[in-house]
C-alpha cells in the first residue's frame, strides 16, 4: 500500500483527498520509482481544487514532477536503485502524477537525476525551474546578450518568474521584476533583480504601441499583461510567453510584431526531448546557486497538498514549493 493524493469527480465537481492506494491499480508501464519528493504548481492546484480543466481522465493523481528511486525495471535503460526525475510529460492531465508515494511509468520519460542536485533539490527546479529555462534558452537563441538592455520577468514572486530572475541575473541580465507584492521587493533583489515595478501597470488594457522599454521579456501572466508588455519591447526585442495567471486571452493588436519586428515564443514545457530537458537543467545548475533555490522554497508534505492548494492559487504563496510525499 502507498499513499497518494487522488481526485475524482462527481456531476463536474472534484473531490480531492489522501487515499491509500494498492500497487495493482498503478498504470502501466516498465519502471516502478519509489517518489521521494514532488511539488505543488499552479497547475496541480487547480486540479485539486476544481478551479481548472486541467484533468483529462477520472480519476487522477496530480502532480506535473516526481523525483524518487527507481524499485523495478522491466528496461534495460534503468535498474533498482537509479535516482530520476520526471517532469511534464502528462503527469496529472492525462496520466497519474507525482503527489503519491508510489508511480509506474514509462521508460522513456523518465531522466537520469541532473548533477548535482538531490532529488528535493530537483523538485525546486522541477517543471518551474525548467520552464524558466526555456524562457531564458529562447531569448538567448534570439541572440539577446546582458548588457543588451532592460528584461522584463512578470508574476517574478511565482514559482516560474523566482527562478527566471535567478537564472537571468546569474547570466548578467539586468532584471526588471513586475509583482503585485511589494513586500517581496527584497526577496527579488536577493534573487537577482536590479528593480522592482508593480503590476497594476500592465494589467489593463493598453495602447497597441507604447514607449520601447524591454529588450526581452518573461511572462508568466498572459492576457493584458502580455499584451502590454509586447507592446513596450523595443525594436527586435523577444517575449517568451509561458503562462496564464491573469487569463488565456491575449487583447493585442499586430503592430508590436510588424512594427518594430517584436518576436513572441511560446514556450511548452510538457513534450520536449529528453536532449532539450538536459541542456536546460544544465543552464540552471551553472547559473542558480542553490542557496537562491532554497530562499525560494517552502516544503509540505503530502497530507497538506489538498489544504494548501487553494493558498497557492489565490496567490499567496512565494517561489516554490516541495512536497515530501513520505510525510
């Protein structure tokens, strides 16, 4: 037996608890990993909470990141005792994810654990950390270097702009952090950013075409947000867009892209080869000391998942956060 948070739902509302689940009702596949640890993302929360359509099949485990041991392997790539991590890859939409004691998974997703971290210190990168990554490799292949100008990271305070700011200062980037939480303007600075602005200025709608302030930009927020701030990057600038915390919609004209030559990257972080996923863990243990992960993280266990997620989704809860799945 193991323990695992699991969701079902009745007449389109979710119900969400800490169940003790038996081995024969795991999925299939060749692996069997022993989950050390995983995490909460504004995506899991909306899961456990009903707040999102986030889960394809009934009923679910969440979690989009597991990190763990591997128990039994019926694949020559893994054996007993391997330590890996799993990020993406469906976990929690159309597979079971990681906010369990226990998973079954395909071979070929699983990633041999990045040096040099541990497996908690892999779930404060996890699909947040490597999302920041993406964001920064695409602004990069852009051909944007420090020194080029202002780059603008929105909702920085969350779990995907905490560790883009991190990432961009440790590469020399002057980092400008938009947050709606003043209070965090030092946890910010310690992170890497040289100033902070408030939110409430993108949030809005705007002009098609403001004054050129950002050489590139980080969104995690979408809809007006990303709007405006396509709208104020400079001439060949880049966005690379990976989030929807204000909303889907994006109230924009064209003139940002044809005007000035505005480049928009959206970045998915689910599907992406394994090649890919390792040049991006490798960026960020280069660039993020870990005792910046560990400012940005609070850890839980398990048995407060299902109580903390609504916290998370109202946002009132700062960088990252690590569930020990054995507590």
């Amino acid at each position: 037996m193991f323990n695992a948070i699991f969701l079902t739902q009745n007449d389109k509302i979710t119900h969400a608890e800490l169940k003790p689940l038996d081995e024969s009702q795991l999925p299939a596949g060749e692996v069997d990993v022993r989950v050390e640890y995983s995490t909460l993302n504004y995506k899991d929360a909306l899961a456990i909470t009903g707040r999102g359509a986030i889960c394809r099949t009934w009923p679910m485990i969440p979690g989009i990141d597991l990190a763990g041991v591997v128990e039994r392997s019926q694949s020559a790539d893994w054996k007993a005792g391997d330590k890996v991590v799993v990020t993406g890859w469906g976990q929690g939409e159309t597979r079971w994810g990681g906010l369990t004691q226990k998973m079954r998974l395909p071979a070929d997703i699983l990633l041999r654990l990045p040096a040099p971290f541990t497996t908690r210190q892999a779930m404060i990168v996890a699909t947040a950390g490597f999302t920041a990554a993406l964001c920064v490799m695409a602004l990069q292949r852009h051909g944007l270097k420090p020194g080029d100008g202002d780059i603008l990271v929105t909702g920085s305070a969350g779990g995907v702009g905490s560790i883009a700011v991190a990432l961009l200062g440790g590469l020399g980037y002057r980092v400008i952090a938009s947050t709606g939480r003043a209070e965090e303007g030092d946890y910010l600075k310690y992170l890497g950013a040289a100033e902070i602005v408030d939110r409430t200025q993108f949030m809005a709608p705007g002009k098609p075409l403001q004054s050129e302030r950002w050489a590139g930009v980080v969104d995690t927020v979408g809809s007006h947000t990303l709007a405006n701030a396509c709208a104020q990057t400079r001439w060949n600038g880049a966005v690379a867009a990976c989030g929807l915390v204000q909303g889907a919609d994006f109230p924009a004209t064209v003139m940002p892209f044809i005007l000035r030559g505005v480049t928009l990257y959206g970045i998915n972080s689910v599907q992406n080869s394994n090649d890919e996923r390792r040049r991006a863990w490798e960026l960020l243990a280069s660039h993020v000391p870990m005792e910046k992960l560990e400012r940005m993280t609070t850890e839980i266990g398990l048995s407060d998942v299902v109580d903390y997620s609504p916290r998370l989704i109202d946002g009132k809860v700062r960088g990252r956060t690590v569930v020990d799945v054995n507590r």
